[in-house]
C-alpha cells in the first residue's frame, strides 16, 4: 500500500511530524514501513517553460526548433523530439546543469546544427514508469497545467515534493489498505480523530429503479451487490490533482470517470465498477456464476473461456464483467459516454481469489476482496463516487441505488478484564491508560471495576477475541513501553542432546568440504513443494498467505536451494556449492484437523566451477562424483559408510534419469542424489546443477556402530586386479557386493578403476575392471590364499550376474 503523506495530511494534523518520524512511528505500532519515497529526489533545475514558438528543424524530418518561456528575459531555443510538441503549450524543462532521471546531466549543445538549451522532457525523463503515464502522453512530452508559472519548479505542479510511504500490510490489516484506514491508524498513534470531507451527494428526483434492475442469484457469492445511475456525463481528463495523486500511488490516469473508481479504491479499499449503461443493451443486470466455456472479452482484449468457478455480471443474457477481477471490453467507458451504471459490491474471497489465479489477473480491486473489504461503507463509497463523477464529469445522480443483495453489519463486542491484560503483558496499567487508548483507536466501550464492554466497528474486522484487544492495546501503549525482565530462580548449565551434536558434526564436516550453509524459506509454493519428494504426502496449506509464493509448508529442501542457486547464477557467482538443515512438513491426514509430521532434512546443491582456472591448474565442474564425493567423506565421518549403498532410481522425475540414485541405509531408503533434470534446471534459469537430499533425523538418530581404530598392519597387502564383462544394466553396487561376500575376511578395500563401452566391446554391454586389496594383520598372505579368493570372487561374477572375466 503507498500512502500519500500530502494525501494523509488532509485527514489528519501531521505538520509538526515528518514523513520519517510516521515512518517509524508506524513500523514499532504493527505496521511495517518498506520504505519512502520522495519522486522529486536526484532531480534539479526542471522548471515549467512555455513553447512561444515551434518550427520544424531544417535538417531533420522529426526535430522541432522551439522557443521556450522560462521566466527569463529572452526565450530559450530548445531542440525537441517530441511528437506532441507546438506552441501554446506549458511543459517540463530541463536546464543545462540540470539532473534527470538515472542522474543523467543535461548540458547544453547541438544537435543537427540548431543550439539547444537544455531539454523538454516527458513524464519518463523525470522518473514516472511507463505504466502509470496517461496514453496520450505516452510516446511525447507531457503538458503541464495553464496557470503553472513560468520559471517556477515543476515538482509542486506534478506533487513530485510529496513523500509516498510503502506499507506492508499483512493479510490480518486489510483495513490499511485504504487511506481511510491508515488515517485511522495514524490518529491512534497520534491521538488524533480523522475528519474526511467527503463529496456530498445530490439526488435527482428521478429514481434509478426506472433504468435497471439487479438480481443476484446466490448471495453467499455475492452478499452486497448495488448499482448507481448517473446521466449526462461527459467523459474528459481529470484535473490535475487527480492524475498527480493517481500517479503517484503507482495507478495510469484514464478519464474523469475511471479515475474517480481507482480514487475510491484507495479512499476506502472498497473496489468499484463503472459500466457504459448505453452499451450494457439491457435494463436488467444479473450476478451468477458463469456457464462452462462461456466466453468474455476483458478490458486488456483477452477473450477469456469461463467456468462455474467465475462469477460474472450479465446484462441478463451475456457477462459484461468478470466479477471482482475485471471488466468487460463492450461496456469500456469511451469519451462517447454519457450514462454511467456504477458497481459497488462485495464478492465472496475464496471466488475471487480462485478466478484471478485462473486467469492470472492479480489487480488492486482482486487483491482487496481477497483480504476483505470494510462492509460498513460498501454503500457510503459508491455514494462518494457518484458524487464526484458528477463533479468532475458533469451529469447528475439519480435517486437511489438499486440492490439486488444487501448485507447486514453489526458492531463486534469482545468483554475482557483489566486483570487479563495486565497479566498477559506484564503491566500495571489502569483505566485511564487503556481508556485512552481505546478512544484513540475509536472503540466504544463501557467500564464497570476494571470490567470492559468493547464495542468494534466494521472497519476493524480483524479483532474478534480477547487476544486480539490485548494486541490492540499493547500497539498503542507502546511495544518498548512494555515492561522487560529477566527470567528468575537458578540458572542451570544445559548441554546438547545426541542428536544436536551429531547435527553440529554434520556441519563441520559439509564446511570442511567447502560447502556453505544456506538458509531457504519453510513456506513456498505448491508446485516446488511437491517436487524433489522423497515420499508422497498431502500439502499443508495457510488460510491467510501473505502471497502465492508462500502459501504452502516446504516438502523437500532442494527446491528452496535450486532458488539460491538461481539467484547466485543471476549475479554470476561461478562457484555454488551450498547446503541446508532444515524440516519439512508431511501432511497425509486432514490438514484441517492435524498437525504434520516435521521431519529433519539435509540438502546440497553444487552448480558451475568446482576448482577455478589458474596458472598451474585448469577449471573443474562440478558433476554427480563430486557431489558423491562430499556425501561418502560424511558418511565416513559419521560411522556410517559401510551401511550406506546407491541404487539407480527410476521414479523421481525432476532429476535427470541417467545421473541419479537412491541412498540406502541398510535396506531403509534416506535420500537420493542426481543431476537436475534439465527441464527444471530451464525453469530455474540455472545451469548444469547436481543435488542430494537425505533424511538426516534417520540418520542422528539410529544406532550405528562405533567407529574402531586399528593398527596399521605390520604385514604387507596384496592387491589384484580383475577385469569382467556384464550388461548395461548391472550396476556397480551390485559387482561390489558380490566381490566382497566373495572374497574373505581379509579382503579391505575394492576400488572400480575402469569403465568402458565401444570398440570391441558388444553393443548392450560394459567393461568394468576392479582393484582388489588383501590384508592378513596377523602374518603374510601367500599366492595360494590369494588365489583361492580370486577363484571364488570369479567364480560368484559368473554364477551370479553372468558376468564374462577378461
């Protein structure tokens, strides 16, 4: 939300606090600042000029030579490129010396010839973005009021000396998003009751029941549907205090009408609609939802195929409107306009939310009935409406709206006791203290020996419950009011449970390997929750995200990574390699009724150069082995390398299916490890990139057996190499199994030292070639025994995977 503090200053006496003074005020009362802006800062020497005279360049097809009024004794020539520009018109102009927009400098020169003093700029020179500028100064420079002085600073003129503040409002805070709400807000903090001086309405004796009916077929979709008439309108620019407030809320200027619908919308966060009556074709307006593949052309010329999921406005017959999201194309006001149907509603949120999704149309009107809307001044804001567009288009107003549902509102009580929130804020507060602050806040209330009746008005929907007046009162009293202390009795000296050190282990060991620790958000979305699972399980979803991107709880740690990597690559860091400790969350029961199932993962990701290219050594990417490489250096580490085994994984689709395995423990499956599937990698925006996730509570938490240290034999080894021949498809896993129950207990080490496929080697098959090592700690092992091994080794390959000995 971006509040005007010139805008907030009309509501409310602030003059003798600065825009940073609320600022903070605001964020250490519950409603965190973003930032300010001041659209006038990093800009000097724009001043209004007057064009006397426009000539076209001589040696130009598109110049104009231009002679520019800027309070000075004799006018200044200016060279201009803008279509729009001719004489008789006030502009912005830039100065030689002056600073733009990006801190550009303007000087003064030449161009094809012709002197140019300085520069007339358009709305894009001094720092509006594309989508907030009128379209008919879109592709030209912008005309400036006629009674702006020459000479004088533009900025005033365009309220560019206003400070814009950004709210962020949390889904509980809907009521900020509106001005009236955050002068509420405000004249709490301040004690302060905000006046607002709102149009007054005037009535013609007509009644608009006489040109429209409305009928809403289910008012649990629509709980407050109304329609205003107003007649003879004539559409034109809004004044200019209006496109400069617009503007400067981050809203494009449209026409006296459309502007007056966006102004009520930040006025009361209350969305509005206007309908070109004549092209509605129909007296009768008609709220349902749509049928299956009913079609619709939107504002922005997209057809749009509906489904029952959409409710819609219809002229009886046809939708004109696709309810809470977006207008129709056939019912646009044009400047051909003259009667105006005025929409003021209340849609249901769930609907909303699910349509706008659907078609990707996330608006300021979507956005607000998503979160809620004040009910209590559903009617008073389409009043307001009506009364400026009549003000500022001409026409006049019709008696009456005309309903077709209308929902009843009704104050909140919530009793609480002085005693409960002193208790829970640790305070001693008496009833002075939460007196004032319950008239600052404008709850009326009644006090009977510390026992309070509070009365909550429609504006505040989000307080219900004791917890919530407690919140209301610590925010107002002050949170660095409330009282600190230290926690009493005898401080006892804790030490960490098993798990914790073998966790902290886990870290030393991946840091040791040159791996950096990454912390990821638990909340994402529902499409990367679900992927990179481990084992299937249900989505816990947030009633109230406060966005798409974080509305479910995280079913694997990888997807969270691979964002890291994308932001690393996108400032491109050439070396990645990072991991996570985090929980994720398995849902396979209700998520309304029961908790999830949090469970401790581990991830790695490891993208782009392992070893960078210097003057003794050449670069190295990072590929499966080495990410195997750090996953069996932990494995050692923690005692648990000779339980771990790798089988080729055939059902993880978000990894490449030829670079990929699942980690066993035993025969209890922990994790996988493969390459990104090029597919999701392209997604991403990411390079080459190779991941591992593992179930690190199974593994801190299952008895393993302890590490036992031997003496280096006195005796020497032997080691042997074997060379055989298999199909593809056996893996490697498989051979080094066979080899080692095979052997003997003198067998300590088996190594795959060759791989090869092609030239003399059958099509389907593989040579593999293993070196063996022979150990006897207690005397040296002779040419017979190791043979006897060999033989039994060779004999297992053969009888058990077919295999051929070269």
């Amino acid at each position: 939300m971006l509040v005007s503090y010139k805008w907030l200053n009309k509501y409310l006496d602030l003059s003798a606090v600065s825009p940073k003074e609320l600022a903070d005020k605001m964020s250490v009362t519950g409603i965190e600042v973003e930032g300010i802006t001041v659209p006038q800062e990093g800009l000097k020497k724009i001043v209004v000029g007057e064009v006397k005279e426009c000539v076209p360049h001589p040696d130009s097809d598109h110049l104009s030579i231009c002679q520019v009024d800027i309070g000075e004794e004799e006018l200044s020539q200016i060279v201009c490129g803008a279509p729009n520009v001719k004489a008789g018109i006030k502009v912005i102009v830039a100065l030689p010396g002056s600073r733009i927009t990006g801190n550009v400098k303007i000087k003064k020169g030449k161009m094809r010839g012709a002197v140019s003093n300085g520069m007339i700029c358009s709305l894009q020179e001094v720092g509006y973005a594309d989508s907030v500028i009128p379209k008919e100064y879109a592709e030209g420079i912008y005309y400036l009021p006629e009674d702006a002085v020459n000479g004088e600073p533009v900025f005033s003129y365009l309220d560019m000396d206003d400070s814009i503040i950004e709210l962020s409002i949390t889904p509980n805070r809907a009521d900020a998003l509106s001005m009236r709400g955050v002068a509420y807000e405000v004249g709490a903090i301040y004690d302060q009751k905000p006046q607002f001086d709102d149009e007054e309405l005037k009535e013609a004796d007509r009644p608009a029941s006489d040109k429209l009916s409305v009928k809403v077929t289910d008012q649990n979709d629509t709980p407050a549907y109304q329609i205003r008439i107003i007649e003879g309108v004539k559409i034109a620019p809004s004044p200019q205090w209006l496109q400069n407030l617009l503007m400067n809320e981050g809203i494009r200027p449209i026409n006296n009408v459309v502007d007056v619908t966006n102004y009520i919308l930040l006025l009361f966060g209350q969305p509005l609609h206007a309908f070109d009556y004549d092209k509605l074709n129909s007296k009768e307006i008609v709220v349902r939802r749509a049928n299956d593949k009913e079609e619709l052309v939107t504002l922005d010329g997209e057809t749009r195929t509906l489904t029952p999921e959409n409710i819609v406005i219809t002229n009886g017959s046809v939708p004109v409107a696709l309810a809470g999201v977006m207008g129709g194309l056939d019912s646009e006001i044009t400047e051909t306009t003259t009667t105006i149907a005025l929409e003021a509603a209340l849609f249901d949120s769930v609907s909303i939310r699910r349509t706008s999704k659907q078609f990707n149309l996330r608006s300021e009107s979507s956005a607000r009935f998503e979160k809620g809307i004040n009910k209590g001044t559903i009617g008073e804001a389409g009043d307001v409406a009506a009364a400026m567009i009549a003000a500022l288009a001409g026409g006049e107003v019709l008696k009456g709206h005309v309903a077709g549902s209308e929902v009843e509102v009704e104050d909140q009580h919530v009793a609480i006791k002085l005693e409960k929130i002193n208790r829970t804020l640790g305070t001693e507060l008496t009833t002075e203290d939460v007196d004032h602050v319950f008239d600052a806040l404008g709850f009326p209330f009644e006090e009977n020996e510390g026992n309070y009746q509070v009365t909550i008005p429609p504006r505040r929907w989000d307080i219900a419950i004791e917890a919530d007046i407690i919140e209301e009162v610590a925010r107002i009293y002050g949170y660095d009011r409330l009282p600190s202390t230290l926690p009493s009795g005898e401080t006892v000296a804790g030490s960490l449970t098993e798990e914790q050190v073998k966790t902290r282990k886990v870290r030393r060991i991946l840091e040791g390997s040159g791996v950096s620790e990454a912390i990821s958000y638990a909340l994402t979305t529902e499409e990367k929750s679900t992927s990179f699972m481990m084992k299937e399980s249900n989505v816990t979803r947030l009633d109230w995200p406060m966005s798409e991107e974080r509305s479910v709880l995280r079913l694997n740690l990888v997807s969270g990574l691979l964002d890291d990597v994308a932001y690393n690559t996108a400032r491109k860091n050439q070396q990645i390699a990072l991991y996570e400790i985090g929980r994720v969350f398995y849902q396979n029961a209700d998520a309304k009724t029961s908790l999830p199932l949090e469970e401790n993962h581990l991830a790695l990701a490891l993208s782009g150069e392992w070893q960078s290219k210097d003057w003794q050594s050449k670069a190295e990417k990072v590929d499966f082995f080495t990410l195997k490489g750090i996953l069996e250096n932990l494995f050692a580490m923690l005692s648990i390398n000779e339980q771990i085994t790798y089988r080729k994984t055939s059902d993880m689709k978000d990894l490449h299916p030829g670079r990929a395995a699942d980690i066993f423990f035993d025969e209890e499956k922990i994790g996988f490890i493969g390459q990104v599937h090029p597919n999701v990698a392209k997604q991403y925006d990411i390079p080459e990139t190779y991941v591992a996730e593992l179930n690190l509570q199974y593994m801190v938490t299952t008895d393993v057996a302890k590490y036992i240290y031997q003496a280096v034999s006195k005796f020497p080894s032997v080691s042997r190499d074997i060379a055989l021949l298999v199909k593809d498809e056996v893996e490697n896993q498989a051979i080094v199994e066979v080899i080692r129950n095979a052997a003997g207990k003198y067998l300590t080490d088996i190594q795959l030292f060759d791989v090869y496929r092609g030239e003399n080697i059958e099509s389907g098959y593989q040579s593999m070639a293993y070196s063996l090592t022979f150990v006897n700690p207690e005397a040296t092992l002779t040419d017979e025994e190791i043979n006897r091994a060999m033989e039994k080794v060779t004999t297992s390959l053969i009888e058990k995977l077919a295999a051929e000995i070269r």
